[in-house]
C-alpha cells in the first residue's frame, strides 16, 4: 500500500491522496480490499485514457500520400548515406 500511494503522489497522478495507511497491528483486511478496490478504478481509468490518446495518433493514407511519403524519405536515405559512408572509426593507441 505505500509503495502504491508513494509512487502515485511521486507522479502527481491526484490519486489516493485521502487514504490514510494504517499500522501493521491495525490493518484489516476489509480496508486492504477497500485499497484494491480503488487502485483497480484508477489503474482501469489510466488504461482506458491511454489506450484513448494512443488512438489519437493515427494516421492513415490514402495510397497517392504513401508513394509521396515514401518517395521523400529515400531521398532523405540517399542524402544521408553518402555522409554514413565517410565516417571512419579511428582507432587510439
């Protein structure tokens, strides 16, 4: 439990912060149930925001758009090849 409420204050998530970790002697395991039960909610409201804004990014193209893309990163790959090439590795004695 404190492992869990450290790291969750550490990245300022705003999550768990009115729990109060009682002493080993006066823990229940109703209160540790009560703890799972809300790491569950957040760790599945953190997941589903996630999988959200990983959705976001997608792009897709029509196939006109990739032969374009496609096209200007070999020409990115023909600029940069001659400049790889030069490079040597000296080696120090």
């Amino acid at each position: 439990m404190r492992q869990t409420s450290a790291a969750a204050a550490e990245l300022q998530l705003g999550i768990l912060q009115d729990i109060e970790i009682p002493s080993a002697e006066n823990m229940k395991t109703s209160r540790y149930q009560d703890f799972l039960g809300q790491v569950d909610y957040y760790r599945t409201t953190l997941q589903i925001r996630h999988a959200r804004r990983a959705q976001g990014y997608i792009v897709r193209f029509d196939a006109k758009t990739k032969r374009i893309v496609t096209h200007h990163l070999e020409q990115v790959r023909e600029c940069s090849s001659p400049v790889q090439s030069s490079w040597t590795i000296q080696k120090y004695t």
